[in-house]
C-alpha cells in the first residue's frame, strides 16, 4: 500500500494535470480572433502555477461529493481571478516584476497594453464559465457561486486588499492590520475558492460550512506567512519569481514584523488550527487536511 | 400637451437623475476601508457621462414591461462596466489621456496603480451587484443575465475590441474591419444593455428578441460613427474629453476611412435600420426610437 504522502502527492499530481487540462479546454483557442489578446491569455494562465486554489476547490469539493466536472469549472474560475490578479499585480505600476512562474511576466512578453487586457479579459472569463457550465445542483446556488466570486475578487476582498497593501508601502504596520490587509489580499479568493468547491456538491448544515470556512481562514493565513518566510529565505530560482523583492520594496511582511522564527510558529498555529476547524469531517476531509500541511510545509 | 421632444427629454434627464441615485447607492461608501480604492471608484462613475447604456437598458425594459428597480441593478452593472473600460483606457500604456468627462482622468487624479485596481474593482462590483438583487423574474434568467454581462465584457467582447483596437493603430483598415472593430469594442456592451433591459420584463418571442438585437446592433455602430464624426468636428471644451485624438494618433475611424459626408450618411442610415426593426412593437418601444435619434443627432 503507498503510504500517505504518496498517496497525496500523487492526488495532487493527479488533480493538477485535470485543473491543466480544463483550463486549457476553457480558455479561448490561440488561433480565435484576437489572437494576440487569446494567446497572451494562455501565457499568462497555462503551463505554471502551484494550482493551490483549485486543489483547495477540488479538496473541499470532495468533502460535499461533488462532481468532478464541476469541480474543474469552479476551480478554473477562482485560477482565472488569480491569474488576472498576478498579471496587473505584476505590471510596472504596481510591484513591477519581470518574473513568474519562471518565465517573463505578460508586460515583458507582450506589452503593458496587453497584460491590462489580459487581466480585465480574464476577470469577464472567469464569470462566463462559472455560469456556463452548470456548478452547482441548481440556478440558485450558482447564483451564490458568482456572488462570492465577485465579492473576493472586489474592492471588498482581493482588490480592497491590494489597495490596502499600496497604501501600507513604507509604513510601519502592526500584525493585526497586516492580517487584515492579507484576508482581503490572498485570504478572500482562497476562502471562496473552498466555498465554492463546497457549493458543487451536496448542502452542508450551516455549522459545517461555518467550519469549513474557518479551515479556509486559517489556511489562507498561513499561505501568506509561508510566502513571507519563503521570500525572506529562498533564492529566484526555487521561487520562480523574484525573491527577496517585499523587503527591497519596504512591505511590511510577516518577516519583517515578526522575525523569521516567531513567523515559521505562527504558520503551523495556523496549520494545527485548520486541522481542528476539520473535526467532524471524517476521512471525507483528508484532502483538505492535507493541503493544509502542504500548504505549510512547501518549500517554493 | 408637451411635445414629443420635450417629453423624450425629461424622459432622459428622469433616467439619468434616476441612475446616477442607483450608483452612488450601490457603490460602496468613501468613507469604507480601503477608502482610497473606494473614493476613486466613486470618482470614476459618479457625476459625469451621458449613461447611454442604461438609458438604453430603461428604454428596452419599457417594452417589456420590466419594474424600474430590476432595471436599475441591470443599468448600473452595465454602466459599471462601461466606466471600468474607460478608466482602463485612459492609462498611459492604452490612450493615455487625461481629460474624461470634464474632470482629470483617474490616475491624473489618483496614481495609475490606483487607477487599475479600479477598473479591476468596478468590474468585479458589476457582476456582484448582477446578483445581488433579483434583477429578473426567476434564477435562470439572472444567470443569463451573467453570461450576456461577462461574454459583452470579455475578449470575445469589449476587452476583444478593445484588443483590435491597439493591433489597428497605424493600419489602413476596410470598412469592414473597422466595423467589426467597434462591433465588439463598443457594439457588444450596448447589445447587453439592451438584452439585460428587455429580460428584466417578461418574457419575449424570439423572433422579437431578434429584432431588439438588430436594433441594438445598428444603434451601438451608429454611436460609434458618430463619435468619430464628433471627435473630428467638436472642441475638446465640447466633449469633455480630448478632441481629434484618433487622428494624432494614427487610429482609423470612420471619417478617416469614409470622409465626414459619408459618415454622417452612415450614421443616418443606420438610425433609419434601427427604427425599422422596432417595427410591431408599438407604442412600447418609442424610447428606443427616440434614442436611435438621440443617439444620431446629438452634438456631444
């Protein structure tokens, strides 16, 4: 029998080729008028990526039974929302990064004109599959489905949150309002992206979705004090984008707050804490407690 | 009795006040965190624009008897995407224009990160709001309603036109390939306004809601043609925004392709094709007639 972090690691193999695969079906052909605009798309989605999103998607989904078609629409939504926010994130406005997942962001490769549309391109794309495709078992739950997307990807959750972060360059910020600019930064699309795994099977009781949401809280935390710690220590080429970059920049992070050990015991607070939000689960939550180690433990 | 022009422009002038009431509603307070995001975002809609598409939005729903308040939401998430397009288009690496509406454009105002997260917000706040609020009879239609928004705004859309837009620059474009340009730069998001209006009410044959959609195709190139042929004759103190600017910068436009006489044939041929697909829908669709000659014969 393999053991269990075999058994995971192939899971995730598994589910990141299928996340691969639908995004690539989704996705406008490179051939389709506008060309440029649909290839630059492509490149800018396909072909990297640590799929954290749709894994969650896929992980949470199988906590509900849902179905594995409907698994790949919902988690290439929320991968579509993150790729359009790494695109305008990346532009020389804002962090102005050359580097992404290893290859030239979208601005070097084509030009800033398209790396704007790209992203716009990609928000509308990831609205027309979720409604294209039949998520969730009926009109209503899909129509809940855009609105939390919407709301996480707004100026209430992922936008709201990157405003925050603009405005937090050079300041001296204090751990709660670092935690709160990073809920609405990365922690709102990783909620939803579990939210709307959850939605594509059947009803949860409200306190199970209440903890299922905490689990999303807590691994969405966590994600950020891992990045943080990981850009303090690790070199480009293990990242893929640039490292060090948040320091050079003067962004307050997790690292330069809390120091380096007292961030690494604040992720694996976090990490036993979405382990706890699971009890009750049973084995159908074993992927979701899993990613959350992942999550924690990953070197890149 | 009132005439038939000044009925039509309290009409407008009523819908306007009307809409320009729904946005600041819906947009989120200035004085809500991140309040700098949300402030601009304010600045970009709030104030300003002649609000063709929800006029047009109101106009479609009179003909199929929709409640005013489902064609506020409808109205708004349209104009919310229009203003994010223009906000997008105005930055440095697209037109790079300063002067929107009057006013400084976004990023004159604000900076051009904040100008991005703009557009991204405002359009994420579109499809939320879409949602939110029982904009038609029953869930099915209001994912529909979702389809139409993201598929008019998508590269298969606007962000396409848009996309075409940038490749054309320089080019000596057909008059086919021009159109097909504005089909979907400007075209696709006029089309929605229409569609979103009419489903707002009940139900229509086909066959009518083909003839709204040919409407709405002949109205949404005359506005286009017509705003060439403004932008080569008006003042810049006329239109609120920069005058003669495709010219200087090398875009084709329909007076540079067709010359200004047979622009205006054009415009007015298109007016008459428009009122012609009304044609049996009675007293119910004389808003939308009044604004295909609005439209045409407006000097602004």
């Amino acid at each position: 029998m393999a053991s269990p972090t075999a058994d995971f690691a192939a899971w995730t193999g598994a589910v990141q080729a299928r996340v691969e695969a639908a995004l690539e079906r989704f996705l406008p052909s490179g051939s389709h008028a506008p060309a440029r605009l649909h290839g630059a798309m492509r490149y800018a989605v396909l072909g990297g990526g640590k799929r954290v999103r749709p894994l969650l998607a896929f992980a949470a989904g199988e906590a509900t039974g849902a179905d594995a078609s409907r698994l790949d629409v919902v988690a290439c939504a929320v991968e579509l929302i993150h790729a359009y926010s790494l695109v305008h994130d990346d532009l020389p406005c804002m962090d102005d990064d050359v580097l992404r997942r290893g290859k030239p962001t979208v601005h070097v490769e084509y030009d800033e004109a398209t790396a704007l549309l790209v992203g716009d391109a990609l928000q509308s794309l990831a609205f027309e599959l979720l409604v294209g495709h039949g998520a969730a078992r009926d009109a209503a739950t899909q129509l809940d489905m855009v609105r939390t997307l919407a709301t996480a990807a707004g100026s209430r959750g992922m936008a709201g949150g990157q405003a925050i972060d603009l405005e937090s360059v050079g300041k001296q910020l204090t751990v709660p309002e670092l935690e709160l600019m990073h809920i609405h930064k990365t922690g709102a699309l990783i909620r939803a992206a579990v939210r709307l795994g959850a939605q594509a099977g059947d009803p949860l009781s409200p306190e199970r979705f209440e903890r299922l949401d905490r689990y999303a809280k807590c691994v969405g935390l966590a994600f950020q004090v891992v990045d943080d710690v990981l850009d303090a220590e690790a070199s480009t080429a293990t990242l893929g984008k640039t490292a060090g970059k948040d320091a050079a920049q003067g962004k307050p992070t997790y690292v330069s707050i809390l120091g380096l050990e007292r961030s690494k015991e604040l992720a694996d607070q976090l990490r036993r804490e979405a382990h706890a939000a699971l009890e009750g689960f049973g084995a159908c939550s074993g992927r979701l407690a899993g990613l959350a180690d992942f999550i924690v433990l990953r070197k890149f």
